[in-house]
C-alpha cells in the first residue's frame, strides 16, 4: 500500500502471511485525522471493497487496514480518497427552509429561516452572511431576503457556513439561498366578448418591472397599473410583456367579437314613397 498523503497517520501494525503460491502482507493505520489520500487498490479485513465513492469508508472505526499480494496495489493506477469520521469528531446538519441543499427563491417569496443540530460539539460559530457563535442546536428566522440591483441577469446569493469544533477537530455544513426578481402582474380583458360596435378594456397590474408595453399597436404602458379601452373588429389576443433586473414576464388576454342575437339587431325602417 502507498500512502501518498501520511499526514496525521501512524503505522501501528504490519504482518506478512506467505502460502506456499505468494506472501500477503496486512499493514493497519491509525487515523487521527479524518481525510487521507491512497493510491492503489482499497481493502477493509479480507473482503474486497469495490465501490470507489467516499461513502464506502465512513464508519465508526478509528482505522483501516490495507492487504495486498505481490504489486497489485502499484499496479492498478487508482487513486483514492478516503474521508473518515470518527465518532470523536462533531457532526453538523444545517438545512435552510427544512431542506440541506441550495435553494433558489423569487421576490417576493423570499422568506427565509435556518436550522441546525449537531453532536460532540463543543461550540459552533457562523459565517457567510450570518456571523457569531450559535447555540448547538437552533432555529435561526431570518425574513425576507432582499435582492438588491446588482448584476442583473444573476439575482443575488446569500452564503450561510456553520462550524462546529471540539478538541479533536472541526467541521463545517453550509447552504445558500439565490434570490431572483421577475415582473410579478395580472393582465385581464372585460368583458371579454363583446358586440361591435361595443369596446373592452384591458387591465393590467405589475410590480418589480422596469417597462412594460402591449402588442397590437398598443406600445409602451405605465409598469405599474392602467386601464386601455379597445375596439378590435375581430378575435384579438393582447399580449403583455414586462421588463424587470432578472427577466421578462409576459401575459395574454382575448378579447373575442360576438355574434349579435336577433333580439339584439338594430333595425332601420326606410319610409318608401307609395308608387
């Protein structure tokens, strides 16, 4: 076995077992730190590990053994990575909004809220964009995140690191939050069906938008809120497009022409002369 990384290992056994067809040799290590780097084929015991994950070697025993015949660790081209974790190190778990992975939000449902638990900890202390010592366990409520105007296109990232140390070592967990701001409106017609020569007005209600305009010859409108009156002389779809620091939204409305019923028609009585 090679060990290319011997930082914080120490050699605490080594035996060699020769049958009458090769000799096999069982070196075990002492971890006092939990990650180390290897280079060949891994074994634990006498059975073959043959995952090459970082989860086959997180355990509760405080060292491992390599066992190889003639050069097969040399030989296999492998390198490794073995991260371990003892029970003496703490262990942390720190979830944003119930979850522990990185979360995406858009304004205005940006409202945010940390937890954490962690075990064998002696004290934990918090960076990013949240700072200071913190209880071991805890729920920390942190409101509505704000976006801001920078870089827009890219909406704004919150970072939230937690570490937690005792005396054999530290251990960090974090999350992060990407806030993003798009036009947030309602756009309707009414009526929406109308009898020419009847009109229908167009409503709409934006926030977080920069400009705003409406097709069929409409343009540019107020990016907050109006009233339009239209007359088309046909089905028509109206659609609303909005600018905002993230995007663009758009919405459609119909206006629809209807038939007018028999009761509806207008009559014009022409007075003929009598011939």
């Amino acid at each position: 076995m090679d060990i290319i990384d011997r930082n914080n290992i120490e050699k605490t056994s080594s035996s060699e077992d020769c049958g009458w067809l090769s000799c096999e040799t069982t070196t075990t290590y002492e971890i006092t730190s939990y990650v180390i780097t290897a280079y060949g084929n891994i074994y634990r015991g006498h059975s073959v590990q043959s995952q090459t994950t970082e989860d086959s070697w997180l355990g509760d025993f405080a060292s491992w053994v390599g066992i190889g015949t003639g050069t097969s660790f040399n030989d296999s081209g492998m390198n490794w990575e073995l991260v371990y974790e003892p029970d003496y190190l703490p262990k942390i778990d720190l979830k944003v909004n119930n979850v522990d992975y990185d979360i995406m939000m858009t304004v205005p449902n940006t409202t945010v809220n940390l937890n954490w638990m962690s075990s064998n900890a002696d004290s934990c202390v918090a960076s990013g964009d949240w700072k200071g010592k913190k209880q071991l366990n805890g729920n920390e409520f942190l409101g509505k995140l704000q976006r801001g105007m920078k870089n827009p296109g890219k909406g704004k990232i919150y970072n939230y690191s937690l570490s937690c140390r005792n005396d054999y070592g530290e251990v960090f967990d974090s999350v992060s939050v990407k806030i993003m701001q798009y036009p947030v409106c309602s756009f309707y017609s009414e009526p929406p069906e109308i009898i020419l020569p009847q009109k229908s007005n167009l409503y709409w209600n934006c926030s977080y938008a920069d400009s705003c305009k409406i097709d069929q010859k409409i343009g540019s409108i107020n990016t907050t809120s109006g009233l339009m009156q239209v007359r088309p002389q046909q089905n028509t779809v109206y659609n609303l497009n909005c600018s905002g620091i993230d995007g663009d939204k758009s919405l459609y409305t119909n206006v629809n022409i209807k038939e007018p019923s028999i009761n509806n028609k207008i009559w014009r009585i022409r007075e003929v002369a009598p011939r």
